[in-house]
C-alpha cells in the first residue's frame, strides 16, 4: 500500500511531542511490513527538505504557517494519484485534503483545539481560530475519522462526526517498561516531575504552585522540571521558580536526553500534568510504565490516561490547590501509593505498539 500523510511536524522538528511519537511509530511498522509511506510535514530551521528515516520518506515543506499551501502544491505537481490513501492529520488546522485529493482519504485526529486557541496563539487569531474551527469540522465532517480517545471522540461528535465514522485506535507508548516494580528505585525525598514541552497550555506554573501549596504540609517535598523550555512561557516558569520561597527544593533542567527522561519517571514518586486538554496524554502512560503514576487535571485525555483512583488520581478542582491536596493525600498514604503505583503499572503494560498498529492497520484497510 502507498500512504500520503500530512501533517503539522515530524518527530524531529523541536516541538514535537505524543503525537509525533505515535505517528512514526506506526510508520515506521508499516514500512517494515513493505508498505511505502511519504510524510509531508512543516520545515524547521536547519531541518533537511527531504530524509529517508527507517525506511520511510519525510518531505518538508515552507515553515508552520505555509506548509498547508505548499503541501497541496507539492501534491498536485508531484503526487497526485501516487497514494492507495491519504491521511489528513488535523493537528489545529487540516490541509482539507478531501477538495483536492482523488485518492481514498481519511482524517487523523488526535485531539480538537478549542481552548487551546487561547493559550498557545496570539490575539487576535486566538479569537479568529477559536470561532472558525468549528466551521472547517463541519465542512470535514462527513470524513471518516481515526482518533485515539473517547474524550476526542466525543468532541468529534459534538461538531456534527457521525459516531460509526469515528474509529478509536489503542494508544500506545515507545519506551520500554520495567519488568519489576522493585526496577524503580525513588529519589529519598518525595519529588514531583513535571515533564513535557512547558507551554502555556501545559499550565507549568500550576504545577510549581500546587508544589509550594504541598509542600507546607510535606517539608522534604522536592519538585523536578524537564521538558523543552525553548519558548517565552518557559522564562515566566523559571521567573516564578526563581520567585518562589522553596526555590532551593525546585530543579528546573530544561530539555533531558532519553535516558535522563527514562531516570526521572522511575526516580520520582509523582507525575503532575496540568494541561489543557490532551488527545490522550501519552507521558501518563508512559511515567506508568516505569513505575510512577500521575495526578493530573480532570480534563479531555488526561481523563481517558488516568483510571481516577484506580491507576492515578484526577484533581476534583482544576486548579492549584486542587491538585495538591491530591498530591498531598497520595504521598501521606503509603499504602494507597502503593496500590495505586502497581495499578497504573500493569494497566501501561496493555499500551504496546503492535496493539495499537494492529487496529490502524486494520481500519485503513478496509475504509
């Protein structure tokens, strides 16, 4: 079979993130069973117009504001009819492939916009993208659909998806996990880790705030943030650590290597994530699987990730000191870490990648 995708970014590009990693995951398994597959993404600075990867080909094309016209112009001067399908990944914005394309196409959805608009895009296209979205999902909306969460799922539904259109695909992770819960051994302290790109959408001063609200009740409470930091939210972050009356408990290490990333999920007792909104929020999974289970917001993906108190917990309030009284209640109840901890361990081990390439295979087959 011979796939076109299209989407935002490839993995390489510096602010890649889940879905990326899910995304050339499954390419990467489709070209090793011999089916042939051409990434058009957005260039980055410095990035390579075209790279074979695995097998695989990545063309990149103008930058993240031009990509979806040069993509359909690419298209129609040097694809056009070469794919078996197409797939248009909607990350904030479709290239509205189904006007251009004569082969079969589906959309890939890892999550809808909407309030995210506000945080991570400048006024006034904040309000322009916000209002206009559901306007282009309509016009997408007698597509067939694959996403991976029901919380998507549902949004998708709510701007007018027809439900058996919609094919959830199992999620899934990359990284190894331990065999043994004995494998992770914990930092001393009690120690959070906040992990991730530190967006405004990922709410990162939530975290160093609810940490501050938690430690008054827990004194050797540490708090450890990594994660790309290479944007202006992330000088507000290290403004407030710098700020902060407990700044000497709080390590702010920026972008980690895999293996720091790998040491930090099995060391730390807690992942606190404070997003937005996540298509899934594949870091949950993934600090479970090395042995740390996550308290999070009760918000779209993190909510479909965490079985509330059953593998992490999900803070009743969606704000600081709702998250730190969960943070608190866990770490001061041995007995419930614990449980929690084996949990949220066994339920990553279910998110492997042939499950989760088994049902995409499955479903572009035989749309």
């Amino acid at each position: 079979m011979k796939i076109l995708w299209l989407t935002f970014k490839d993995l390489k590009n510096p602010t890649s993130g889940g879905a990326e990693k899910v995304n050339e995951g499954l390419i990467k398994k489709l070209s090793d069973e011999g089916h042939e597959v051409i990434l058009l993404v957005a260039g980055f600075k410095d990035c390579q117009n075209e790279e074979i990867i695995d097998g695989y080909k990545i063309i990149r094309l103008g930058n993240k504001w031009t990509v979806y016209w040069l993509a359909f112009m690419y298209y129609k001067k040097n694809l056009n009819s070469w794919a078996d399908l197409v797939i248009d990944e909607v990350n904030t914005i479709p290239f509205f492939v189904k006007f251009y394309a004569k082969e079969k196409n589906i959309l890939l959805v890892h999550q809808l916009c909407r309030q995210i608009w506000f945080y991570e895009m400048f006024f006034p296209l904040n309000i322009v993208g916000y209002f206009i979205e559901p306007f282009y999902l309509k016009i997408l909306s007698d597509k067939k659909v694959i996403t991976i969460s029901e919380s998507t799922k549902n949004d998708l539904i709510k701007f007018g998806f027809k439900k058996e259109n919609i094919f959830i695909i199992r999620n899934f992770i990359t990284t190894n996990p331990i065999e043994n819960l004995s494998d992770a051994k914990k930092y001393e302290n009690f120690t959070i880790l906040s992990l991730g790109a530190v967006r405004k959408m990922k709410r990162t001063k939530d975290i160093i705030k609810s940490f501050e609200l938690a430690k008054l009740k827990i004194p050797h409470l540490r708090l450890i943030v990594a994660g790309n930091d290479q944007t202006n939210y992330s000088k507000e972050v290290l403004l407030l650590v710098n700020k902060s009356q407990f700044k000497n408990d709080i390590i702010f290490l920026g972008k980690v290597s895999l293996e720091k990333k790998m040491e930090l999920m099995q060391k730390c007792h807690i992942l606190a994530v404070t997003s937005v909104k996540e298509g899934w929020g594949l870091v949950v999974t993934e600090a479970n699987s090395q042995g740390t289970p996550a308290i999070a917001y009760n918000v779209d993906g993190l909510r479909d990730s965490i079985k509330n108190s059953e593998t992490g917990l999900l803070s009743i309030k969606n704000n600081p000191k709702g998250l730190s009284e969960q943070i608190t209640s866990l770490l001061k109840n041995k007995e419930k870490y614990e449980k929690i901890r084996k949990n949220c361990w066994e339920f990553s081990l279910d998110f492997d990648m042939d499950k989760g390439y088994k049902g995409f295979l499955n479903i572009i087959k035989n749309i």
